[in-house]
C-alpha cells in the first residue's frame, strides 16, 4: 500500500516524524495550550498519508487502505478532532515504521548478493595481467587470491590450499578445505592460504551473477496472498464508507461516523501480509534457502505430496565403489588393491569410483580401450576391467561364474565392473550412486509432516526399488524421460497441491509446473535454479522439513492476524455506531491492534523452523 512508499534510506526521516508527531501529540493532549502542536503532527504524519492516497488513485487508479485512513483523518479535521487525526496520523507511521524496518531486516541478506564480489581480480596469467576489472576477465585466465579476499570467479583451483568461508551462499558456518582441483565459486571467502585459481565461469553463468538474478525476481514477485489483501482492502473500503454514510444519516452525529472510517481500516490485513512473507524469506535466506517468488510460501503451506528427482537430489550423482567380490582363487583385498591401482590411470566415472578406495601400486602399459574397459601390469600381474563383452575377450575363464553372482547384484540395483588377473576373470567391483548423508532422515521427516513422499528417476527399475526402499519412500517412477516427469506432475497436481525437488536440467519443466519447484542451488543445472520458485543454496535436501514448517507457520501466522484484526475492527466499528466509542478512542483501539499483528509477524525472523519438534498445522497425507 502506498502508505508504506518510504524507501530503506528514507528510514531516519520517517523515524524523526514519528518522534516529533508522538511529543507534539502527548503535549497537546497533556496541556490545553499546546493543542495547536495537533496540527503539527497531522502535518508531518498525517499530509505523507493522504498525498500517497490521492497519488495512487490517481496514477495507480488503486484504492488501498490509505485511502480510507486519508479520509478518516481528513473528516476528523473537520469535526474538530484534531487530536483524533493527530493519534491516526502518527500511529499509522508506527505501523508503518516497523513494517519498513521488518522488511528491511528481512532484506539485509537477501540484498548482500548483489554485492557478492569484488570490482577487481588479481590476474596472473591472461590477456591482461595485474589488477583488471571483473567484467574485463576471461575463461582460461588464472586469477590468485590472496587470503581474507572475497573470491572475485568461479573456477578451479590450480595451486595453493586453503579454507573457505562459503557462509554467504550456504548458510554453512563451518568452512570447507579446498585443494588443487577443487572448484570455488564467487562471493566466498578465502580464509588462509594463497591460491591461483583457473576461471571456468564468467559473467552471467558466475555463480554470484546467478544469485543475483534470483534476488532480482525475488523482489520481482508479489505472494498471491499480498494481492488478495489488496482485494478485500476495495471491499473493506466500500463497506467502511457505506456504514459510515449510514451512520451519520440515521443518527445525524459525525463523530460517530468518523469513528466507523477510523477503526475499520484494514491496515493490519495490509502490513502484516507483506511484514509475514519477508521475515519469513530474511529467515530462511539465513540458513542458506532462497525463496525467489512469495507465492511459493503460501503454496507451500498446503502441499501434501513431494515429487522428488534421485540423482542430485536424494543421492550425491557420484558414484562410489561398495566392494570386491571374489569369484576365483584371488581374495577379494588383493583383487581390491589390484583393480583400484589400474583405474587410477581411468578417466571414465566408474574407473575414477574404483580408484577412489585407494589402490597405490605401480600401474605399466596401461591401455584404455572406449567403450570396453582398461589392463596394465600391476605388480607384475596383468590386470583388467571392463564390461562383459570385454572380459570375453580377454579372460574367457571364469566369466560365467562371475556373471551369475554379479548379475544377482544388478538385479539390486547395483552396478558391477568386471575384473580379471591374467587371462582369468577373478571377480567384479560393486558400484553404487551415493544416498546423501541426510536423504533418509529427510524422507522420513516430510512424512511425518503428513507429507507423501514419491521418488521420480531416470534409472531402471531395481536401481529405483533399491534407493527409494532405503530411504523409506512411499513411492517410486523409473525410467522417467523429462516428459515423463512432466506428465506424472500433471496428473499429481490435479489431485494434490504438489512440490516439486529436483536440480537437472532434465527436472526443469517438471519445477515449473508444480505448484512449488525446489531446486539445488550448488551443483543443480541453471535451468532448474531458473525454474524453480525456492532454491537451497547448498543442496542440502534435510533442510525441505523445516522449509514446510516456515511456511505453515507463515501462513497461519497471516491467517491469525487477519482474523485478529477483522474481529478487532468489527467489535469496534459496532460500539462506534453505537456511539460508546469515539474517534480517539476508535484510533488507538484500531492502530494499536494494527502494531500487534505487525509485531507477531516479524517475530517469524526468530522462528526457528528446524528445531520444532511437532509439525505445524501438518497436512494429511494422501495416496497419489
């Protein structure tokens, strides 16, 4: 509403007005001869009030709850209440006040995006080296960065150790240990050592950059809610001035009906709608969970199905080797040291998850054959690994009892990599995508919530069994193609308020149709950050439960001040026709309600949504 039309820099006039309207107010109500200090309040609280009510009907055509506060002083001006106009007047600029300073809290982190990185990087190897302005960088320059800088790229890192803060995207307090060969992304900290980074990332798709456009259609977008308010304001308005005609007609007494305009003004249902949604957002932007659009928060609330993607999502997208398995006169530590060592040379995924448990022996001839597999000498011994087809090739013996002991693990859902030692097939390596540490949990403390859980994936159907059997889903689609995803969302959603997670580009359609998109804000595809309406910062799926409880509680806490607000407002519009109460009285009553659901709405910034122990205002769970 245009009463609230202050900016964040204009906060210290406001709060000045405010002073002097309350000192002139409480003098001229203590001290007959200061009454004429009334004008001096209604002028400087009072005049910005109705100059920004005849601005937005005329150029906006709006009629907002300012209009009927504007008139309300207006017709207390002229039946002498000039300590009515005045107490309407500077109450009005309390509430809105502390809706600015709420709003401007809640802001504070969502707004250091924009600033995210330095103007300047410290170029060592490029087109042009020394201190060049950030726009001015290329892919491939190698940028050091000295310790407590703010890391101006995104790259990886190509010398040096050391710890990053990562707290401003993240929310993570802990810093993370980065390496040679380990990305960092734009606007964390370099904390200790000195390091050359490579830029792999420049301008828009900088991950700074990205943040910011998230910011920019975060203030872009109004909650559903916030336009409903505005609605039912018109309404409010209409049936204020309609009573307020009808009083004075009936009774002829004006006090009487500058009362009803007073005390049936809807600026709680105004202020604390918007107060609500952006202490809610400032909240979770503090623990790393970007809210882009309000409408999410709402939607939210009264979701009763999660559609979840697995690779990204509920799993690392990495995979890890489980194990060896034996099928010959080789033991399975030895088989183990052997295989790892030779696919340490690999460059394939499955080769780099086998290395990965540690295998340090001296690799010789290796040969890497596409499509098939890999062999060397390690330790003397010629080694192999690869598919069934390969190990045809090359050890023919003991692959049939291999394949049956290895097909048994497939049809688990595992992925298996075959191995022979010297012309003979002497096992396989157990291969699996990781389930992230905190999936589980997270399953499970959604559908405590009263939330159905559904897990949609790309895999074939004993990988899809396996995973969502360990994570306790309620339900699993395998195979699914992006239309798939799509077409599955479609048929949910006509049942079931439905949220979407995900994090591909794959998922992306599937986010925006949903009546909420959740996507992963760190290794997630651009086009499913884009998509969605809420973003996790760090891809931490355990954060979902305590996203829901801020939106319920977001909700009922709008919902809960509306109602305070109506019933206050109609309890005293009665006794103001009834003529019990006066236009000073009306104002106090009315405003100072107003400041209560204002207050009870900024409390969501300390609402902490991931320590509650029971749901709130949890929705029942349905069968999709």
């Amino acid at each position: 509403m245009s009463i609230v039309r202050n900016t964040t820099e204009e906060q210290p006039l406001l709060f000045a007005a405010i002073v002097t309207g309350l000192i002139c107010t409480a003098l001229g109500l203590i001290f007959e001869w200061a009454e004429a200090l009334f004008y001096v309040a209604i002028l400087i609280c009072g005049t910005p009030i109705i100059f920004g009510a005849i601005l937005g009907v005329l150029e906006d055509h709006d009629i907002t709850a300012d209009v009927l506060v504007a008139i309300a002083i207006v017709a207390a001006n002229l039946i002498g209440e000039y300590e009515a106009a005045a107490e309407i007047s500077v109450i009005m600029q309390i509430g809105a006040f502390l809706e600015k300073a709420t709003v401007g809290r809640a802001n504070a982190q969502l707004m250091k995006l924009e600033n995210l990185t330095p103007k300047l990087a410290r170029v060592v190897s490029g087109a042009e080296t020394g201190m060049v302005p950030i726009d001015k960088v290329k892919l491939g320059d190698i940028v050091r960065i000295a310790p407590g800088e703010t890391i101006p790229v995104d790259g990886i890192v190509r010398s040096g150790n050391s710890s990053v803060d990562t707290s401003m995207l993240t929310g993570e307090s802990v810093p993370v240990d980065v390496s040679v060969g380990d990305r960092v992304s734009s606007g964390t900290t370099n904390l200790y050592g000195s390091m050359d980074v490579e830029i792999d990332r420049v301008g828009a798709d900088a991950t700074a950059a990205r943040m910011a456009r998230m910011l920019e259609l975060a203030s872009a977008n109004r909650s559903r809610i916030v336009r409903t308010a505005d609605r039912w304001a018109v309404y409010i308005v209409a049936i204020a001035l309609s009573v307020a005609v009808l009083t004075l007609a009936v009774t002829g007494d004006a006090y009487r009906a500058v009362t009803v305009l007073v005390v049936f003004c809807p600026c709680a249902l105004i202020l604390a709608t918007p107060t609500a949604i952006m202490a809610a957002a400032g909240n979770l932007s503090k623990r790393g969970v970007l809210v882009k659009n309000g409408n999410a928060l709402e939607d939210l609330a009264r979701t009763d199905i999660v559609l979840m993607d697995k690779t990204g999502t509920l799993t690392t997208g990495s995979m890890a080797c489980v194990g060896f398995e034996s099928t010959s006169d080789v033991d399975a530590e030895d088989l183990s040291r052997l295989v790892s060592s030779l696919e340490s040379l690999s460059e394939h995924p499955l080769g780099k998850a086998i290395a990965a448990i540690g295998g340090s022996s001296r690799v010789e001839d290796f040969v890497y054959r596409p499509g098939q597999g890999v062999e060397g000498i390690v330790e003397g011994r010629r080694v192999f690994a690869g598919n069934p087809r390969y190990l045809r090739e090359v050890c023919p013996e003991g692959l049939d009892a291999a394949l049956s002991k290895g097909s048994m693990k497939e049809r688990d859902g595992f992925t298996v990599v075959y191995a022979g030692i010297d012309g003979r097939t002497a096992g396989f390596a157990v291969v699996s995508d990781t389930v992230k540490s905190g999936s589980k949990k997270a399953v499970r403390n959604l559908q405590d919530l009263g939330l159905q859980t559904i897990m949609l994936t790309g895999d074939s159907e004993p990988v899809a069994k396996r995973v969502s059997s360990s994570l306790g889903m309620n339900d699993v689609v395998w195979e699914c193609l992006p239309e798939d995803k799509l077409r599955t969302v479609e048929i949910v959603k006509k049942e079931h308020p439905t949220c979407m997670v995900g994090d591909g580009l794959n998922d992306a359609p599937s986010l925006k149709l949903a009546d909420v998109g959740i996507s992963m804000g760190a290794m997630g595809s651009g086009f499913a950050r884009d998509s969605s309406d809420i973003v996790f910062l760090d891809d931490d799926i355990g954060k979902l439960d305590g996203v829901i409880r801020m939106s319920r509680r977001t909700l009922l806490t709008i919902k809960t001040g509306i109602a305070f607000s109506l019933i206050l407002n109609s309890c005293a519009m009665i006794l103001a026709v009834m003529g019990i109460m006066g236009p000073v009285a009306g104002a106090l009553v009315h405003n100072i309600g107003s400041v209560i659901v204002i207050i009870a709405a900024a409390m969501l910034l300390r609402y902490d949504c991931w320590s509650t122990p029971t749901p709130v205002g949890s929705a029942s769970a349905s069968s999709a």
